[in-house]
C-alpha cells in the first residue's frame, strides 16, 4: 500500500466525524464573474449522498450567503457536482461544489 493511500485512509477515518464540527468553517462561498456563485463543501466516507449531510451543507450555504448579505431575495442552485480529492477503502473524501445563482 502506498504511502499517499495510507494518508488518505486516515484522513478519511479522521475527519469521517469531524465533518458536522468544521464543515462549516472549511466550507467556503466566493462570487464568480458571472454574477453567480461557488460554494464548496467537504465530504467524506460516502457523505455526499447521504441526504441528512446534504441538508447540512445546504444549511451551512445558506448561513454564508445570508452572512454575506448575497441575493436577498433568494436563489437556486443550478449545478451540484462531487469531486473526489482522495480515494481510500472507508470511502472517498470529497468536495462538493454548488452553483448558485440569485433571483
């Protein structure tokens, strides 16, 4: 087993239960050129499709676009899109990246 894949299996096995604790502080939001948004999300152990997590991270976006006073009147999320950044046997760790955009 590689050392690189040893890394991964234990971040995912440490951060596997810290994502309720430092999502929201790792999750980050940043406006694009096209007056929309990013909003990106950590994931790990499978997380990305379990839809409690997803009611979090949801949660998490809407503190930070409120936070930062964008689209007073609402938005929707047009794209969402996992991108796995290590790949270990307890599952991926992920990042998730919303495209939101105002009404």
């Amino acid at each position: 087993m590689s050392v690189l894949r040893i890394i991964g299996f234990v971040a995912v096995f440490a951060l596997g239960g810290c994502a309720d604790t430092f999502g929201p502080i790792s999750s980050k939001i940043r406006p694009l050129d096209d007056g929309t948004f990013e909003f990106m999300a950590p994931s790990v152990a499978d997380q990305d499709r379990d839809q409690g997590m997803e009611a979090k991270r949801l949660a998490w976006l809407d503190t930070k676009m409120k936070a930062n006073g964008f689209c007073p009147s609402g938005y929707e999320i047009t794209r969402r899109q996992a991108v796995i950044q290590v790949k270990a046997p307890a599952g991926d760790a992920d990042e998730i990246f919303y495209r939101v955009r105002c009404h």
